[in-house]
C-alpha cells in the first residue's frame, strides 16, 4: 500500500451527526487550527445536511463515500459503537488518520480484528476518544505519578456521578459508557494493566428510573499489584463530578474537586457543579482534537491507540460479567503488539 503524503490542511469527514459528533463539528470548525469539515455523515439525511450546510461542506449517508471524497484526509468517527468496526477497516485500508470516540468497537474480538488489521497496515492511524489524557488536572496527576517525589501509587480511589441519564441507559451501560473512562485512566495512570474486576451493588437509588442498578462500586486490580474503587452513580440529581485520588508511598494527589470560584452569601457559602461532560472536559476535547490534527498533518498517530481501546473493551468484558455475577473476575489480554510498545 502507498503512504499517503500529509496535507497542508487536514479536510477531516466527522461520522455521526449526535451531540458528539455535532460538537466535533463545530470544534473543527471553529476551534481547531490546521484543518476543515471536508465532509458530513449520517444515516438521517436531513441532519447531516444541516450539519454540512453549517459549514460548507458536502454531506452523505454512507461513510465508505464520504472517505471516497477526494477532500476528505482523515475521518472523526461519532456514530453509535456498534458502526465502528467496519467504517475503522474502511478508514485503514485507505490509510487515513482516525479520532475514534469510545468505544473503538463494543467488544474486545472486534476491537482485536481493528488491532490486526493497523498491524498489517505497518503503522499507528488510529487514536481513541479517552478525552481525559488531555486535560490539564489529569496530565498533572499523570506527571506526579510518574516522578518519583509521591513513591509507588498503592491505591486509587474514583468517583464518576451524572446528574441523570436518557430513559435508553442500562445497567450495562454504567460498565461500558462510564467506568470504560476509569478503566482507560487506570492503565494510562499507572501505567499497569487491569488484571480483575469486581462488582459491588447496593441498593438501587430511588432516583434510578426502571430496572437501572445504580449506583455500583467497580474494584479493579492491576498487575502491579494496585487497587483502584471506583463509584458509579449516574442519577445522583445534582450534576456532574468526576474525581480521583491517588495513594502513594509517600503521599497523596487528588484531582477533580472542581471548586472554581467561592462565595459566601446570604449564610451559606459554596461554587458550581459542572452540568455534563461537554462543560467539565471542553478544554479536554479542545487540545485532543488539535494535538491529533497536528500529529496526522505530521502523518504520526499519538495518544490513546488501537490497542488500547482493545484493552478496554476487554477489561468492560470481565466488567460485565462481575457485575452479573457479583464475584472477582479476571482480565483476558491477548500480547501487546509490538507495534504498540
């Protein structure tokens, strides 16, 4: 296969139309130095031409068309998890740069073929949506953990809370759409693979709608011999919180406590809680989005890989069965490629 030569500007085809994916778009249209929408997707017609009409661009219902465009260099991929697989193996065998949000595919044997495949390919194309690397109190946390001023980290503690969820949100889904971050952070973190999971669930809160078991307590062990607890609550009903704190040798860093702005009035004192994830991690998304147009305009590949998304969908794997089973369960890792070393 022929190495595609990196543009002056990136035109970049933004797959799926939803909240991200029009977020995305607006991002590289708006934000993002050093590359343009060159194309919309989406299976709802009207929406992806209102999409592309916004900013110039042409739009489509099939992604291999859109990828065909001779304006399109590289693809964000927003559409539902299910669709990544194939539009991922289309994108690869047109050498092109890939953003891929989480999931890079929703199960760790699809997510192995997208592996196999970048392998054959020779080269890294694909980076994975876990915004968190990017934001400034993670990479801080991530600096002081690999110093050597706080020691060995020994534990972690974590706490991930929503406001609410859509009615669609299931038990599932508080493994595979929301500790997925956790599960991502940890390895990243540390620097450690995931090695067991375990599940804890106490009462259903009276704010969780149908049949939804929340919150939950997700305990993972490292191979280096770490615990990591993380909470899981997406209808605590005040907004959202996402936190860490780490538990070394010889100290302790805690990220995530949000204050901002104090103020004390009228007998009471406090600040403001971030009410999503676009607010809390904007910035986050911001830098992801410029770091990976400046790396694929050097025709490099940075941040999270193939390989892990690989790794997380296996980790949510043994996450799923702990949660239906209530017992430790441990983490099938195929060896990581050397590509990814």
């Amino acid at each position: 296969m022929t190495t595609r030569t990196a543009p002056a500007s990136l035109g970049v085809a933004v797959v799926g139309t939803g909240k991200m994916g029009a977020d995305h778009v607006r991002r590289l249209h708006e934000v993002t130095s050093g590359a343009r929408v060159a194309a919309v997707v989406d299976v709802d017609e009207e929406r992806a031409r209102r999409a592309a009409d916004a900013v110039g661009c042409p739009s489509y219902t099939d992604p291999v068309a859109a990828l065909d465009d001779p304006g399109v260099d590289a693809a964000v991929i927003a559409s539902p998890g299910p669709a990544h697989e194939a539009i991922l193996l289309e994108a690869l065998a047109r050498d092109l740069p890939v953003l891929c949000e989480k999931p890079l595919t929703p199960d760790a044997e699809s997510a192995l073929r997208v592996v196999r495949a970048e392998e054959r390919l020779g080269r890294r194309r694909i980076q994975v949506g876990f915004m968190r690397r990017f934001d400034g109190e993670y990479l801080r946390l991530k600096e002081l953990l690999s110093g050597e001023e706080l020691g060995r980290p020994l534990l972690m503690h974590c706490r991930h809370r929503n406001a609410s969820v859509h009615d669609y949100f299931t038990t599932d889904m508080l493994i595979t759409d929301s500790v997925v971050h956790e599960m991502d952070c940890t390895r990243w973190l540390l620097g450690q693979e995931i090695s067991a999971v375990t599940v804890l669930r106490p009462a259903p809160s009276r704010q969780a709608p149908g049949e939804l078991g929340d919150p939950q307590l997700v305990l993972f062990e490292t191979e280096g011999g770490a615990l990591v607890d993380v909470e899981i609550f997406v209808t605590c009903g005040f907004g959202y919180q996402v936190q860490a704190e780490a538990v070394c040798e010889r100290g302790t860093a805690r990220i995530g406590e949000g204050h901002g702005v104090l103020t004390t009035t009228a007998g009471r004192w406090g600040g403001a809680v971030d009410p999503d994830f676009i607010t809390r991690f904007g910035d986050a998304y911001d830098l992801q989005m410029q770091r990976w147009v400046d790396a694929a305009l050097r025709g490099e590949s940075i941040g999270p890989s193939a390989w892990d998304g690989y790794a997380a969908a296996a980790v949510c794997e043994a996450g799923l069965r702990a949660q239906a089973s209530g017992e430790r369960t441990p983490v099938d890792l195929v060896p990581r490629p050397a590509l990814y070393d």
